[in-house]
C-alpha cells in the first residue's frame, strides 16, 4: 500500500476499527440484528490501511467486511465484538463505526423455539449490552487510545442529539448521521457526516462512504503529526 508518491501519515500508528451489524441470538436458527452493510466501516479500514496504519477491522456479519490490508477480526454478538475488541488493544486510535444492537436476548433458547399449538407468541426478555465505544472512551490514560472516535446513526434533531451523544459517550471526535426512512444512509454508498470534537461542528455535506473515509483518514493523519 502506498498513498500517492509521498510519506505514509499513519505509519507505525494500530488503530482498530469497529464495523458492521451484531447478531444476537434468540435460539441456535434465529437471531436479532440490523441491516448494517459495514460499507462506512470497511472504507474507512482501507483507507488507514493505505495511509500506512495497522488496522485490526473487528466486524460482525456484514455484507461489506473484508478491508484490504487489515488484518480481519470476525464476531458476531455486542458480547464478542467487546472481547475483541479489548483483546486488540492497545492501540493509538480506535474507531467505533458498527451498528452495536442496544439489547440482547436475557436467556438465548439451547433448542429450537417450537410453536406449542395454542397460537400465543412467545415473550423475548432483552438487557442491555456493553457500550463498547463508552467503555474504552472512558478507559484509564495509558490504556485508552489517544483517539476515540465514535458515529451516531440519528433520526429528528441531529445536531442536538449528536452533541450530547459526544458528552455521554466520552469520546473525542462523533462523525452524525441522520438515518430517517429515505436517507438511504443504511446500506447506501452515500451519507452526509456532521462531524463534531469538543469544539467544533462541521458539516462535511452530502458525499461518497469512501471520501468520507478518506477525509477522516486524513484528519487522524494531522492529528497525530501535531497539525489539529
Ligand atoms: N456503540 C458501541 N456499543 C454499543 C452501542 C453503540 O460501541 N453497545 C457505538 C457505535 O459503534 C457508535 C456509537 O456507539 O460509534 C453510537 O451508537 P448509537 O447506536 O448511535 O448510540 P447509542 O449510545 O446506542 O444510543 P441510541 O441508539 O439510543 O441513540
Ligand atoms: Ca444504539
């Protein structure tokens, strides 16, 4: 990999990158997910990757989850997806751009859920999962990567919502995306980022997953040579 003819920004810098859906499981043949594609995520890998970072891309079941030149962490529930990635640091930077699911099944079924015959629906009991993003942005110093960057999948008041998502979150950048019915965020190869660190709100405008991922890709490059 080389990026252009010049030096490699992100040269010798690990940054682990989330991506993707989780799965979470409700007996062995079902499950609870969501239509994450990883096409954000695996963009942005590539695009570490090829400005010289170690990437370790840990991902669940997505359509999109083989980033060139990462080495490719596969999972499938929010439970594996935080063991690994706590297992992959540490590290200068850590990207969180999977589509964690919020709950899981309480008591995943050992067999097959059968109908009994009497036409009644079982009831699912869910609890929460571990923020993942949370957990690592509020990480000691000296173990917490010097960059946390999270993204946030929003409907209604973006701006709004994304700035306390920031707070609540501890992490140093949020890359906002609204994703009400007809955004075709979700699975499209197109989004518009608002792109907000302790300070600033930027609104990148509408554009490719792949240019955002350059754009960010060279954004953490700057960070990390003293330039922002
Ligand atoms: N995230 C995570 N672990 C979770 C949930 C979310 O690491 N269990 C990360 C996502 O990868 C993303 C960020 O947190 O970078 C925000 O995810 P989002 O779903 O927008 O935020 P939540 O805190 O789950 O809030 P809500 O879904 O209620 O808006
Ligand atoms: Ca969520």
């Amino acid at each position: 990999f080389t990026h252009g003819s010049g030096p490699c920004p992100l040269e010798g810098r690990t940054v682990i990158v989330t991506s993707g859906p989780t799965r979470e499981p409700i007996d062995p043949v079902r499950y609870i997910s969501n239509a994450s594609s990883g096409r954000q995520g695996t963009a942005i890998a590539e695009a570490l990757a090829s400005q010289g970072a170690i990437v370790k891309f840990v991902t669940g079941p997505a359509e999109f989850s083989k980033p060139r030149g990462c080495e490719i962490i596969p999972v499938e529930t929010a439970l594996e997806m935080e063991a690994a990635v706590t297992a992959a640091l540490p590290a200068d930077a850590a990207i969180f751009a999977a589509a964690v699911a919020d709950w899981r099944i309480a008591q995943p079924a050992d067999a097959k859920l059968k109908k009994d015959g009497s036409g009644t629906a079982p009831a699912l009991d869910f609890i929460a999962n571990p923020d993942i993003l949370a957990s690592v942005a509020h990480l000691p110093a000296g173990e917490r990567p010097a960059l946390v960057i999270g993204f946030a999948a929003e409907t209604g008041n973006l701006e709004t919502h994304a700035r306390n998502k920031l707070a609540r979150k501890g992490c140093d950048w949020l890359l906002a995306n609204d994703v009400s019915p007809g955004s075709g965020v979700f699975g499209g190869a197109d989004t518009r980022i608002l792109f907000l660190d302790g300070t600033v709100t930027d609104d990148w405008g509408p554009q490719s997953k792949t240019a955002v991922a350059t754009k960010l890709a060279d954004r953490i490059g700057k960070h990390f040579a003293g330039g922002n």
